[in-house]
C-alpha cells in the first residue's frame, strides 16, 4: 500500500468548533451533516475489511485506498498498528469534509496480552477482575491504534453444540448481565475523549446464541417472552453501562433476519430502550438477506437493514452502491440516513477523532505496551480465578512440590499457542512469553522433581501409536498429570460440532494410562464444556481450564501445586450427552416432572439417561470445604415494596484458606405463566481463611420478582417464593416466604 505523509489538514469540523466553542457534541453534529453530499453520508455507512486480514468471507476487492480518499469509507475492521491506521487515516484526511476514519477490531479478550476466552473468565464470578481485564485490552488495543471493538458478545449460551458460547458468559442472563456490565466499563474506561477507551459493540443482536441444532448462523424461532427474559437482558446491561455500539446478527428471529428486524433495532433497541448509539451489522449480514430468502438482491436487502436501523454496512458492499438509487426511489427516506449517519458522526465526536485523527496513533505508546509485564501478571491472575476443578477424590491434588517422578502426558503438555485460544491474533506467538504447561511446571519445581513426558496421541487424530510410549511414560512415575482438550480452533465462529467428546482418541488414552494404577489429574482445556464420561466417572482430578492465555500454563501449575486455591465455577451446564442439548438450570416445570434421575413412569425423563446433566451451572470445588447454615429471612411474610434479607452462615471447614461463591436463586411457585425452577438473582464471591465463617446477605425487593407475564409485561405477582443459597444450583438451602401486594 501506497505511503503518504501527513496531510496539512485545516479541518472543516474544527472551524465549525473555533466558531462556537460552546456548541454541544449534537450540534457540532448537525453542522458536519449539513455540509455532507447524499454520497458522503452513505460512505459513512460503509465499512470495510483492511487488506491485511479478514475474518469472515470477502464479498468484493475494491480500491480502498481510492474509495477512502473519495469519502467512500466510514470505518475500517481489521486494521491494527499504528502505522497501519495512520497510513489509512492519512487518507482520510484527504476527504473534502476530513471526516476521520473509525478502526473496528474484534478485541475479544486482550489484545497483545490475551486474557482467559471469555467464558473462562466467566467462571471467575470475579467481575472486578473481568471489568480489569477488559480495561487491559482496551490500554493495549487503543495504544494500537484500534478505536473500537466488537465486543462484548453477550449472547446466553445454552448450546454447547455451539462453538460461539467460548465468546459469552454462558447460560444465565443474571450472570450474563453482570458480566456484560463489567465489560463495558472495562473496554470504555474513564469515558470516550480518554486515549485508552475503546467503544464497546454489544453483540449479537439478538437471539444468536439459540440457533437451531446448535448450528453456527442457523435459525431461531423462540417466544417473544423467552427472548425478553433470557436473551434480551444482557443487552439491556451493557446499554445501560453505556455501550457505544451494538451490532445485529446472521440469524432470523422468528423469521425476520435480525439485520432486517425492525422490531429489534427500532421498537426494542432504539425506542422503547431509546439507545443513542450505532448499529453496525454483522460481517456481510445485509447482503446474506438474499440467501435467507428475504431480499431478493443487494438494493432490496440494502432497503431492508437501513429502513430496520442498521445503520452500517460491514463488508456486505450494499449501502454504498444502492443507498442512492433507494432515497431517489423515496424506499428509503432521508431521514433514516440523517440518522444513521449522525449516530456514527457522534461517536467520532465522542472520541475526539475529529479534534485529532491521530490520537491513537503513537508509536511510542504503542511500543510500550507491546510487551507489559503488569499486564501478563494481572492476565495471569485472571487466568488462575477462572479455572474449575471439577472432582477430588481422596484430595489428590494439590500436588507436592517434592513429588520424586511426575510423568507430564498428553497432546496439549507442550502446546504453546493453544493456551490463546480462538479470536486471538497471531501477533502473540512470543513463546517466550507463553509457556507450555511442561515448561510452567518445570520452572515451577526447579530441580525437584523428575519430569517425563509423553504427547501419547495427538488431539484429533484416532492414531494410538503413542499409546504405548505414554503407558511405560506413566509406569516410571509417582503420579501423572495429563492435559487433553481441542485445540484453538476448534471453539469459536463456525465451529459448530455434532459431536462434543473430547476429541480424537483422547479419553482412550486416559482410559489407558489410568490402568496402569497410578493416580491420574486429568486437565481439559477447551472453549466449550465438552463430554467426558468415563474421566468424570473414573479418573479421581479433574480440572477443567478453559483456554487461558498467555499465562495460561503458569495459571494452572499454580492451581496443581496449591498455589492458588481453585474458586470457579461453571457458567454454563456440562452435559452428559449429546442427547439432552440444549440443557441449562433455569428450566420450565413441566406437568410431569420425574422425582429422581431414574424416575421414568409417565414423567418428562428420557429411558435411557438421566435428566440431570454432568456439571450444573454454578458448580465448582475447592481445596478446602464450605459448610452453609440454614437459611435465615427477615420475614417470612411481605407486603408491596418491602425488603426480603436472607442470609446464610459460610464456614470455611477445610485446610486451605479459600474463595466461595455464594449463590442466590428464586422461584415462583404459582404465577400466571409457567415459571423457572430457579433464576439466579445475586451472588457474592468471599474469601475465608481456614476456620474462618462469615454471615453473608442477600437483599430482595419485588424487583427481583419480576417475570414478563402474558402481555409482554414486566411485573411482579403476590404469592409464594422459594429463596434458595448455596454454593452452585443444586446445592442450596432453602427457605419459604408469601409475598402479597
Ligand atoms: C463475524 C462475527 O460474527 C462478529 O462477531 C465479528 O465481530 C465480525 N465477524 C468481524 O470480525
């Protein structure tokens, strides 16, 4: 690509600002408008990829660098570096009007640094840590010249199948709301006009997480109540924290693709939510209304997304060409692009761009975040709280330091990149600065231990050649470590799979060297809960640790080695097959519900498994144990807008000091429409050193009773309510109270 040098600029925007210092940011607005061409405001709806990499499949090869200069372009994604986005925005800079360009990234989780996948670091319950986190990869993109990032995806992921619940929080809005919160705050910081704020993209809007069959860009068909009580919430969080932008998504909803839906994007988004943003659509979204059957070519589908509220057109290459000829035609008002076009203006604004193009343009900020070691401290101590341990038998972990022989076996020990997981850039492939588990454990232990190593088999592969080797590995040491999972590309967009095993020959291989009787720990790292029946039933330590990022490795010899006590827990149901996808905690009474696992007389069961799943939602251990007290209420009967507290005693009963994360749900016993057995509505993560015991409180209102009834109404009825605490969704004390209006 050409270089240019700086263009001596005089900025239209910056003499309308000079002329009138104390205009507001709206009005600033509407002077900029004013002057644009039809064409000018339609470049403002286009985005494109950049040259350098994509991610999604490419729809035209235009001259951007013409088009840019033609004030054709409105924002770039995947543009990253400083001098990249400086060499484009110079370009910009070359517009009649200087409207400066907005560079999209997805920054999923860190940028240089790569924190825990997001559902890792769901696990963590830790939303100061999460909101950090997010905070850290704004710091580093930002410094990179990146102003925006397509997250956070708030999608409630109840499908496993779907290789996308690796980007969310997992199943529960509740959670999900509070994650989405501590997201944007995090990505947003201080506020926009701050060098370190990134805009933050709610994202997919909305229901794209329930495609049919699990199925990437499938289908949805779900009840307008289920898409306001599980589905919307989260989006309604993170617009509250003052996300910048949403983007809508490759599914239909009922129908309608949501890049179509003017029932998401102006009733719900932009009206009754009255959010003052941009919609950005999803990568060539409004294009593939043509193969969703909805539009029948480019200028229809251009009509149908603008007319709806999306209000950018990411890499489809319709608003651009067609935008013109639709507000000729009067299919498209000018109103709708005055308004589409002004959002995006404002945000410019809002970041300072139009003061100064190049504020994220330094390369010596840039330069020293590129290898910040409070950064890989803080990424390796989120990675440490998101790890779940699953099973303990006869407390065989943690392990000694002094152990003589620890045989390190399977496909993942020596991986280095894995650890990153999907959506994260190949720029960190330092291995320097990522270790292998292998080598985490090695520096960990110095020259005390004897460490022997086997791959065994590879991840996906049926080969069993390794076997042997692994076995006799195994034979000459005092305990095994084996770490199996996917690799990095094996969760995420368009890795939806049929199959959820662990892959390959994988749990073969731990069937294997369980035999020879030594005790086995068994690490699963993965972006989504996978199944493994036989090692949940069989092998005594399970740890389930996610893809951690670059300090991954040292994340989880920590845990292995006791220094740090595990505390997570799962953001989202494992189950034990297949077969009972999608499964999640806050289901529905049915009229024949089964009294037990094995109850199958004429009751909602399947014959040939149990109901409940492997892991439930909320379930995680620790080195020590917590004992909970019966539950205390303030009041077992209330009145109107009266205050419930319920209360509980933690002990910690172990030997280790340790994290709890104390969980609150309700239900609704009898209401107009069919209620969840349980909805979590608080949780409180404590730390409690051994011995230590504190009385932990939950405040309850109406509020927190609210359903959508019949009529899409969100209220509260009088009657009877079970206030449920413990330490995952099954594990609860319980207590009753009536609750009239
Ligand atoms: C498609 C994905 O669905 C979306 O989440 C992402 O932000 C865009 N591609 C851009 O990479």
């Amino acid at each position: 690509m050409t270089k240019f040098f700086i263009y001596p600029v005089f900025f239209v925007c910056i003499t309308i600002t000079t002329k009138a210092q104390k205009k507001t940011i709206d009005q600033k607005v509407d002077s900029v408008l004013r002057l644009m061409t039809l064409d000018e405001k339609i470049g403002q709806m286009n985005q494109y990829n950049g040259p350098w990499a994509a991610t999604g499949p490419l729809t035209g090869n235009d001259d951007i660098v013409t088009q840019i200069k033609q004030g054709k372009v409105g924002s770039m994604l995947n543009v990253t570096g400083v001098a990249r986005t400086k060499e484009l925005q110079q370009l910009a800079m070359q517009t009649r009007l200087k409207i400066p360009l907005l560079f999209g990234q997805d920054i999923i989780h860190g940028h240089r640094t790569i924190f825990p996948i997001p559902l890792g670091e769901a696990a963590s319950w830790d939303l100061k840590a999460i909101e950090l986190s997010a905070r850290i990869a704004a710091t580093e993109a930002s410094a990179a010249g990146v102003h925006w990032t397509f997250a956070p995806m708030v999608d409630i992921g109840r499908d496993p199948r779907w290789g996308r619940v690796m980007e969310g929080a997992g199943e529960d809005p509740y959670l999900g709301s509070a994650i989405a919160t501590a997201r944007v705050k995090g990505f947003q910081g201080k506020g926009f006009g701050n060098i370190d704020a990134l805009m933050a993209c709610a994202k997919h809007f909305a229901a794209y997480g329930a495609a049919v069959g699990g199925r990437d860009y499938n289908s949805v068909d779900m009840s307008l109540r289920q898409l306001h009580e599980v589905y919307l919430p989260p989006f309604k969080a993170a617009l509250d924290a003052g996300a910048a932008t949403f983007m809508n998504s490759f599914n239909d909803l009922n129908g309608i693709p949501a890049t179509g839906n003017s029932y998401l994007q102006r009733d719900i988004l932009k009206g009754q939510w009255k959010f003052k943003g941009f919609v950005v659509s999803d990568w060539g979204s409004v294009g593939e209304m043509i193969n969703h059957g909805f539009s029948k070519d480019n200028k229809e589908a251009a009509m149908q997304a603008a007319n709806a509220g999306s209000d950018m057109d990411m890499e489809s290459r319709s608003y651009l060409p067609h935008l013109a000829q639709l507000i000729k035609e009067g299919k498209v008002k000018m109103v709708v692009i005055d308004d589409a076009v002004k959002r995006i203006l404002k945000k410019k604004f809002e970041m300072g761009l139009f003061d100064d193009p190049f504020k994220f343009s330094d390369e010596a900020r840039e330069k020293a975040q590129w290898n910040n070691t409070t950064h890989l401290e803080v990424s390796k101590d989120m990675a440490k709280k998101s790890i779940v341990l699953l099973k303990n038998e006869k407390q065989i972990l943690p392990l000694s330091k002094q152990t003589k022989k620890i045989a390190l076996i399977g496909p993942l020990v020596k991986s280095i990149k894995d650890h990153l997981g999907f959506w994260s850039y190949d720029w960190d492939d330092d291995t320097a600065r990522i270790p292998s588990l292998y080598d985490a454990i090695q520096t960990k232990l110095g020259g005390n231990s004897n460490l022997l190593y086997s791959k065994g088999c590879n991840i996906i592969d049926t080969s069993k050649a390794g076997f042997a080797e692994a076995v006799a590995t195994a034979q000459q040491s005092d305990i095994v470590i084996m770490y199996v999972g996917e690799h990095r590309a094996m969760s995420g967009e368009a890795k939806s799979k049929s199959n959820i095993q662990l892959p390959g020959v994988q749990e073969e291989l731990i069937k294997a060297i369980h035999a020879t009787g030594k005790p086995v720990v068994v690490i699963i790292g993965a972006g989504r809960p996978l199944i493994f029946n036989w090692t949940a039933n069989n092998v005594p330590a399970i740890v389930y640790s996610w893809w951690l990022g670059t300090k991954g490795a040292e994340a989880i010899a920590d845990v292995l080695f006791a220094d740090y006590n595990p505390s997570g827990k799962l953001p989202m149901t494992f189950p034990r097959t297949e077969g009972q996808i999608p499964v999640y905690y806050n289901y529905y009474k049915t009229g024949r519900p089964a009294a037990n696992d094995s109850d199958v007389n004429y009751v909602s069961a399947y014959i040939d498994l149990p109901n409940s799943p492997q892991y439930v939602f909320g379930y995680g251990l620790s080195y020590t144990s917590f004992n909970y007290s019966e539950i205390e209420l303030s009041k077992t009967s209330l009145k109107g807008n009266q205050t419930l507290t319920a209360s509980v005693t933690v002990s910690n009963t172990g030997n280790y000091d340790g994290e709890e994360v104390v969980q609150l749900y309700l239900r609704d016993m009898v209401a107009s429409v069919v209620r969840p057995v349980k909805e979590l509505k608080g949780f409180q993560k404590i730390k409690l050193s051994k011995g230590e015991r504190r009385k932990v409180s939950f405040t309850i209102t109406p509020e927190e009773l609210k359903f959508y009834n019949t009529d899409l109404k969100y209220s509260w009825e009088a009657g009877d309510f079970q206030v449920m605490i413990g330490g995952s969704s099954t594990d609860v004390k319980t207590g009753k109270v009536s609750w009239v209006k």
